[in-house]
C-alpha cells in the first residue's frame, strides 16, 4: 500500500492531506504549525515530528508551501529533503513557485534518482476542500500516470502541461491572464455603471458575447451580480488579492527569465499593489473592483 | 406590408439589408456608393437616389455608417433625415458610436414623435452575412418589441442594454474588456510558450481553468492553436484592428464622459496604435499577438 | 489708448486681468459671478454687464473659460461673442481647451477679419498673480506680435508655438509629460524610500543626474524634501489633480485626432482618476504621491 | 602606495582602469578576454592570469562587471574572491546589480573584514572615456572617505546614497525615472508633431517650462532636433536600449522586494521590451521614439 508523506498544512495543504485521507491512503505529515498536525493524527494521520520523519517510510512525499525559498530550502542542500527521501520514490511539489526553482529542484531529484512533478493547483481553498482542485502538471508523462491516483483524490482535472517546470508555467500564465481578466471585467462594469447600465444587465450582455470570460460566469465582481461571489459578500472567501500579487510577481519574473513583453500582466501586478498599499491585500481579488468606485 | 428604408451598405450593412430582403421585407436602400445599391436592386430592393428618397414611404428606416460624425450629419438639423422621416415611424440605428453622439439623435427624434432604437450589433461581417449578429438595444421596451421581427432577420441574440444610449455603452464596454482579454491571452501565449510550453496545449488548459474567455474559446491568437480562427490564416478577415481601436477609442470617450478609470481599456487602446503603426491595421485584431513575438 | 474686455475671471482670470490694470491698460470685465467683477470695478476696471457689453469699444478681447465647451458657446454661432468684436480686433484666448476646438474658434474669427490667437498658460495661481505666466501661442507671428506688450503685463515667458492650435498642442504636451514625469518621480521617490533611502539624499543625487527634471527641482511630491513645495503643505495650493486630470483628457483627445499611441500619457491620466475617484481631486497634483505610500 | 586591482575590463571597465593608469596608480587587470588585458598592460598595467593573481598584492579591488550573478560567483562561495582578497582592503564594486544581491556581497565582505562600497555609475561609455562619470556609492562614510581619490580619478560626482546596497538602490531609481521620462518625452514629442508642430520649437518650450528634464536639455529623442544627440546620428552611441531594459528589470526586483507599485515604471519596462523584440536592443535607448512614428 502507498504511504505517502505530506509536507505543509496550511489553508491549502490541510484540506488536500484530508482528502488523500477520505481517500484511503495511508499518511504521516509535517508542518511547524502543531495544530495543524494535531488536527490530522485525530483523523487517521501518522504526526511526524519533522519533514525528514515524515518521509521515512514513504514512497510518495506530496508538499504543499508558501513560496519558491520554502521548497528550496526544504528540498535542496546537503540536509536537504531530497538527501532523506528513497530514491525511487515519487515527489508531487504542490506549491505554486517560479519555474526556475522548480526546474532547480527537478534536477536535483533527478540526479538522486527520485521522481518529481511540479503539480501547483488551482481552485483555491473551496476547491481543495471538495477535492475539485485543477492540477497542472509539470514533469515526465509516466510519473504523472503514476501519480494520477492520488492527484484525482485531492483534485478532478489534471493537465500534462509539459516537460520540468511546465506545470508552473501553465500556472502562472493562467494566473496572470486571470487578474487581466478579472481587472478588465472590473473597469469594464464600473464604466457601464457609471453610463447608466444596470449591473446585472450588463453583466449578462457580456457573459454572452465575445466578452465572456470565467469572471463573468462564476465570480463578477460587482456587489450584488452574484450571489455566491466573494463580491456578493464583501469580497470574503475566494482568493485573497495578495496571494494573486504573488502569482502576478511569478509570472513577472518568468517575463523576466524569457525576455516576454507583458504590459497587460504589468499593469495587473501594480494595480493589486495599490490595491494592497490601500489595506486590502486580505480580500477576494474581484476586490479590485473597489478601485474604480468612489 | 413594413416597408424599410435601409441607410448605408457597406461591409456590415449590405449583408444586412440582403438578409432583410431574403426575410420577405420590401426594402428602398440607399449609400454614396452606386455599386451597392445596385448590387441590392438586382436582388430586389428599390434603389433610392438620396436617403430622403429612401425613406419617404418607409415606416421603419435602419443605418449602419461608419462613426459618430456620419450618424449625427445624417439625422441632424435642419435638413437632416429626421425632418424627412414620417412621425410615429421607427429608426433603427446599428452603427457603433459615442453614447453621448446616440443621445443626441434620440432626442432629436423623440422630440419629432419618430421612436428611434441605437442598437449597435457584434459578430462582424460573418455574422453580418449569416444572420447571426448580436444586438445590444438601447431605447423603450415597447419600441424594441416593434423592431424583433425585424432585428430578428439579422441577428441571433438581442439584449435590451437599457435606456437610450444603452445599446452603445454596453457595446464599448464588451469591446473594451475583449480587447483586454484579447492581449492578456496574447500575452499568456507568447509568455509561456517562451517558458517551452506547447502552444496549444497551453491554450487548453488555460481554456478549461479560471483563465478560460470568448478568444480561448473561439478565436486564439496565436497561429495554428485553432485551424478556423483568424491566425491560422495569416490574421485575414474577422475583424480589424483598426476597428478595434475605433470602438476602444469609444470607450475612452465614455470614460472621460463619466470621469471612470480604465487603466487596462486606455493601456489596450495603446498597444492596439502601436500595432496600427507598424502598418497591421487592416489585420484581424488578434494580430496583436505579433507585438509579443519576434 | 488700447481698450481691453477681460471674460472670465476665475482663478486664473481675476489675478490676470488685475494685472492688465496695473500695467495702466482700459478694461471692462465680465463674469457671471457678480463678485469677481465688483471686485475689479473697485480697482478701477469697468464692470460690464455682459460679455456683448464688455467688448463693445474694446480693440483688444482677452478670454479665460474651464474649457472647450465654455469657449466654443461664447464665440461661435449666431448669437456668439464674434459677431460682437468690432472686426480688425485682436483676441487673446487664454483658456486651455481641446486644439480641434481652438481651430474652430480661429477659423470662425478669421471670417470675420478678427485676429486670434490661442494662447493658454502654464504656471498655476501663483504665477498668474505675480505676472510670471508662461504663454504658448498659437496663431499668426504679426498678431503675436501685436499681443506682445498686453501678454507681457500678464507674463514673463512667451513662446510662439506654430500655427492656429499650436498653443493648445505645446500644452497638452507638456502638461502630459509633466504629469508622466510627476508619476515617475513618485514612484522612484516610494521605491528608494521603500528600499531604505533617503528620501532628501535620494532627490538630490536623481536631481544633478539623468533623471533630473522639472518636478525635482521645483516641485518635489514627497512630504519634507523641499519646504515650500505644496508636498509639505499638505498638498495644498498649487496646481489641483482635477486640472490635471482635464489636461491628460485634452492629451488623450489629441492623441485621438490624430492617432498617436502615448502609452505612458494613457496611463497617468487613469492614475490621476483613481486618485479622484479617492476623493483627492482639489489636491495638489503632486499628491499622486499618496497612490504609491501606505 | 595604493595597488589596485581591476577586474572586468569590458565598454566601461577598459575605460575606467585607463583612467586609474592615467592617474598614476599602480593596477593589476583581469578580463576573460585576453586582448584588453593586453591592451592595458601595454600602457602600463600589470596583466594578472586570473581574478585571484590580479588581488594578491592589492589593497583596492575595483569591479565592474555585466550583472548580479557575475558579481555573486566572482567574490561569494569558499573559493570566491573575498577569501582571496587581504582583510584590511577596500573593494569597489561598481557593477550595476540587484541592491539585495549587493547586500549579500556586502555581508560577505564584513564578515571577513573586508571594507566595500556598492558604487554603480551612470555618465555612459563616454563618461567613462572622459573620466566624468557618476558615482552613487552605498556603505559606509568613511569607506567612501577613502575611496574618494580613486573614484576622483575615473568620475566627476561622487554621491554618498546611504547603508550598504544603497548606491544600487539610487541607480535603479534614477534610471528607472529615466526612462519614464524619456518615453514620456517621446510620446510628447510624436503627439505634437503629428498635431502640426515643429519638433525644435516644441522642444525648446518644453525644456523651459514644467516639462523640463535632462532628455530635453541633453538627449532629445526626436532626430535632427539635437546635432550630437544619439537621435541624430541613426540612434548610435550612448546607452543600449538593451542596457536600459537591464535596469529596469533591477528596478523591478528591488519592486517586487519591498511590495512596490511602480505602474510607469513596469510599464517602461514592457515597451523597451517590444522595442527590443523589433530587433533594435543595440541602439541608443532614445529609440523608444521609433514606436510611436510610422
């Protein structure tokens, strides 16, 4: 039987280890938070006193991190992750970082003989919790066929975006053209308001026109168009816009790496900014819609 | 038996008036360029000799001209079409063009007892020619219960936007934000293909995730993702950017109108100039995709 | 002896036309606030009762209006102020306004054998007070020269920009690049500081190198570095961000009449907005600053 | 007396260590490329085989090398050269880096009690051929005390910043306001002569008026309207658009560092990006003016 090890329970990684556990899998986890650990072994989980513990006996390690120096740190170097973990062994990095620290880590698991995958996700909270999240997959096509069981207990749809790094990639490129998308509903609402439009009347008119985007269809921005978007219930839940001037931060430094022109994923970064300089880095990130009302 | 008068028969309006036609409508037409009106004649429109020849038996006259000056010169004034236009007749105006400029021809026709409708289509001349196109209605509910029919025998979709002036705002709103989502996913493309992805593979995932609008689903930018669209074909027909930055330049009319921010419409606006500068004008609009490439 | 009409006398044009008075010249005054003109009567100016009355022995017309709406209503048509102005008279149009609509104006006086030239300012109230007023003018070199000595009394720098317009276009022009150049010492000054510098040191080493400009010498946005900047004031006094704001919109009209891409203009025009929309308009326009600090 | 050692002897480097020669200071050089160090050693320096061989007797190290990680690999890392390097010394590093990345050098250095200044400099390939470079130096005053007759001889400012990383934190502020305004006035300048102007007369008003800064005074991008300007010689010489886009793309680490917003200046970035994907990354950084004419 597969035993898995999972590193990092936070809003994330909590609910995706619940799931790997509804599941059926057997799985020990780690994460400096005790609680968090706590609340797992109370469920069936194995409490590990340390990452290095927690890998022991596993054969597949799924971590689940802030940022692209926590994966760094806990995989890399001489005390590294990877030095503890058997070769042979799968490795699903879960954590949305750079492509660079992810292609860093591939090849020092590829040189220790440990298979690895960046499989970052998206979804978000709600859909790490109904184990609906997207993963988008990074890495050699046999190790994802491997790894699809336990990917499909935390998540439904699962994409080979392509080779190391791949899947981060896809993920920020999504990620950034979500935040155009989302600021460019957002003005766009604000202007047909301010010209004397009915939001919700708007709203429809461009959902099913050339306009149409995922924004419209499951998360409008303006307060009041949908009653189950974060906007609807003052910008609470969701995705906080920090977490998405994070991602927009990675994929400036993926342009950064490629010599790419992205004026538009530019400007969205250093609206979430200000959006953030304003006190609201803790809201949904239709929350940039408050920017263009008065 | 309605007779139509039909104003202005270029690329988009001579499909339409022909769909009028095929529909069972008498139909008088008339354009500064002979050719089309008597390419009309020869299929069974009465060629008219003036627009106030046009309209003198008709009781519902539609336009379709290329801009705001064109529209207000035709209605306007002392010798404008409004005071040749027998009250209580019905004007359907399909050009696309300031709210402000629309406002001005509802108050002259309401003032003369004439209904009048702005009602601005999307779907571009293939949509033109297969009765597919979408109106966006601005006016009196009653008045577009009267112009269905008619609307119908050109279009597919018909939204009531709201008040006068509606259908033009909710226009140059869906265009602004399908501009934005045009270059976001120009940007997306360029970006991760890059960072080594697979184009269409990467338009996939983006299509199927929260980066999911209207271009990924119908009309990728970047050549060969999607056999039919514009790219796949040298960005050849659809619709031309230099179009696009006509309705973007509405867009920021309405905006300095109404004192809105729209930093991502005024930044794709821009972008679209610098495109029309290397001479793509001409080139559909997602042509914008050669900014981000070498 | 000359006779001069002063219309308008708002912030700009009260201290104007009271320098006219100093320098000893004839005026009659007009302006729909009672006060302004009783104001001036006392100084020894003649009220006049209209603008037809104020320009009735004038030989010489000098105008200072919000905006182009305001100029075009009191010059042009029938009952405009043109048919009023004994031809072979001379107007100063002061007021900054859309260039297309100064040729509107020019063209209408030249019509009838008046002289015009547009001739808008740059240096705020303190400027118009103390006689120090920029002029960029637009128009005929004989009429400039014959405006010389009643501009003189009003200002201190006279530039002969070009043509019928040429005033209006060199000061959206530079008001666009002072606004872009205000925005972009904000952002160094936010980002230097943010980074531990500072914030004197960092405004003098920027001064004496390459991106010494304007704003650093005169005009620092950021609170204490220059004492008598309206920046250590509170953001009171000097130039108001909604005037900016009215000027980046003429810049955008301009770059819309002739198809110019200014993506930088674009852009701080809607960050002048966002900074409206936060209720900041009656601010210095050097208080952009506070977009990019907590 | 004082022996130097010089390492990286490329545009600005060569330069630079001639005019320590000149000056009469005792140099060691070291470049991978063998033909500057000959060259230099044929007017009187000493070639050094290797960065280690240049430092041994020295008690000034001065670099100048092409980016951060160039200056991570030269001097950190058990066989990097500050273990090479007397404790006692005095290291310039006056490469053009990433301030976090000059930070970590800085720390190294202390820790080996190694004195070093961060002392990027900006004056171009000609500043540094004539010895008037500037200086912005991070570290501390008394460092710099001492340093200052070795800067004296290759530069004419010498700026004390602040702390450690300082000196780069103002270059990329500086720059990045270079930038912004010199797109800023380009666009200004293509505004107004596709408006009918004169380019010289326009930017002579400019220049003397609120829209003043150093492009206008010394490095007008329009051509012909500066004789010696890069803008008027085919945009040759000066400062490489690419060099430009380095230093915007440090501008933005040092934003993403401290959660800046820099819209103007992220924005600066992607157009000298797309000026650089038209294939012009060699040419002065005026070009930018290429992508608003036709």
């Amino acid at each position: 039987m597969t035993q898995i090890a999972f590193i990092g329970l936070g809003h994330m990684g909590l609910p995706m280890a619940r799931n790997l556990l509804k599941a059926g899998f057997a799985i020990s986890v780690f994460d400096l938070v005790q609680d968090s650990v706590a609340s797992l072994a109370a469920e069936g989980a194995k409490a590990a006193g340390s990452a290095a513990d927690a890998v022991r006996d596993a054969t597949v390690v799924v971590s689940m991190l802030p940022a692209s120096r926590h994966v760094e740190s806990l995989y890399l170097g001489d005390q590294g992750l990877l030095a503890q973990i058997t070769p042979g062994s799968l490795v699903l990095e879960c954590s949305t970082i750079a492509p660079d620290s992810a292609r860093k880590v591939h090849a020092a698991a590829a040189a220790r003989g440990i298979g690895l995958l960046d499989a970052p996700v998206s979804g978000g909270t709600a859909g790490a919790a109904a184990g609906t999240l997207t993963f988008m997959v990074g890495g050699k096509a046999e190790a994802l066929e491997k790894a699809r069981p336990i990917l499909a207990a935390m998540g439904k749809n699962i994409f080979h975006a392509g080779p190391d790094g791949a899947g981060q990639v896809a993920k920020v490129c999504n990620n950034q053209l979500l935040a155009v998308q989302m600021i460019g509903t957002a003005e766009a609402m604000a202007l047909g308001v301010a010209s004397g439009l009915d939001p919700a009347v708007l709203a429809e008119i461009m959902r099913q026109s050339s306009g149409g985007n995922w924004t419209l269809e499951k998360y409008n921005p303006w307060p009041g168009v949908m009653e189950n978007a974060p906007a609807s219930k003052g910008y609470s839940g969701g995705f906080m816009a920090e977490l998405m001037a994070k991602d927009l931060g990675l994929a400036q430094e993926a342009a950064q790496a490629t010599a790419s022109s992205t004026p538009m994923g530019a400007l969205a970064l250093q609206l979430y900014r200000l959006l953030l300089k304003q006190g609201n880095g803790k809201l949904d990130f239709s929350a940039v819609q408050k920017l263009f009302v008065e």
